[in-house]
C-alpha cells in the first residue's frame, strides 16, 4: 500500500468516528451533558466530534472509551485483517519456476523456486543482498567463491550476495529451494567472471 492509500485508509476510519460515537451514546442512553461530565471534556467538542466537525485524537477518544467501557478499537473501527493468502502467480526465469511468497515490498522477499537442469558451466554472478537458502526437495548445488557445495533436502546456507555465487540443480533432476533475500537482491548489476578465465 502506498502514502496515497495510506492516507485515505486513515481518513475513511476517522470520518466514521463520529457516527459510531453518537451510536454508542444513544445505546447507552446517556446525554452530551453526562458524557461530557463522565470525560471532562467540553459539550461543545463532543458535540463537533460526533457530528465530523472536530478530528479525533487520541486525548479525546481515550477519556470516552473509559466513559463508555469499551475498548478503542470499538470507537475507531479499526479495519478487519484481510485474507493474509498470497496468491502470486508463478514466472518462469533463466530455466527457474520462481514463486513469490510475499506480495508487498519490503526488507525481505521470500521465493519459492524449481530449477531444472541446467547445461553448461556454473556462471557466478554478484549483486546487492544478502541470501539464505532452504532445500525442499531435490539437491542444490552452491557454487559460493572458492566453495563448490551440495546441499539435500533439510540443509539451507546463507552468504553475501556480493561474493560471487551460482546456484542449481545438483544433478538431472529439479531441485526445490525456499529463499529469503533482502530487496536488493533481484537487482543484479555486475555479472563475476567465470573461474579459469583470463585476468
């Protein structure tokens, strides 16, 4: 969610303050005139609040809650939790079936990922980031610097992605890897030389 959405979010609870104070009111059976004496707050102010013409803070609605008994979710309304499901949909990418398990951006990413077969030699690459990885099912090779590792279903590793690194299936079958990466991490900017070439 952007600041725009935000913004409107928050200013669609407050605008329907007022009416849910005045409704608690009248269930309760009580006057401006009680109320304002049970909060210490003026007859007046309580009067613009319910009717949307004083904005609610916390200094107001937290004397009211405690007058009425009830807790301040109740006067604010806050939003129902929505349906926390990610429902992404799979990419295809550099022969990888890349599911994304997070749908906002943020400080970390989690991906599910199938990597099929590859051909050809490992090309390490580097990037911004930092990197950790969970085999599912499958083996996963890590080719990490001078380290050339196999890693079986229940084993995970961690690195700096600015150390040169290459990850893929071990052997002629897929491997399936959890992995968590900061938000800099898909953005590859310089491409390592492969081991064995020429300075």
């Amino acid at each position: 969610m952007d600041e725009t959405d935000e913004t409107g979010l928050v200013a669609g609870v407050l605008a329907k303050v007022g009416p849910r104070l005045r409704e608690l009111r009248a269930k309760r059976g009580i006057t401006l005139s009680d109320l304002s004496e049970a909060t210490g707050i003026s007859v007046s102010t309580l009067s613009r609040l319910e009717s949307g013409g004083r904005k609610a803070t916390l200094e107001l609605l937290l004397p009211i809650a405690r007058a009425h008994q009830v807790p301040l979710d109740e006067l604010v309304g806050a939003p129902e939790v929505g349906d926390p499901r990610v429902r992404l949909a799979p990419r295809e990418m550099n022969g990888m079936t890349v599911v994304p398990l997070t749908r906002q951006p943020g400080a970390l990413q989690a991906y599910k990922m199938v990597i099929g077969p590859r051909g050809g030699e490992p090309e390490p690459q580097i990037h911004e980031g930092y990197e950790w990885l969970y085999v599912l099912a499958g083996r996963l090779r890590l080719v990490l610097a001078e380290h050339d590792l196999v890693l079986k279903p229940g084993e995970a590793a961690e690195f700096d992605t600015r150390v040169p690194h290459w990850f893929g299936s071990a052997d002629d079958r897929p491997v399936e890897v959890l992995s968590l990466f900061g938000r800099q991490g898909e953005r590859m900017h310089v491409r390592a030389r492969p081991r064995g070439a020429g300075s």
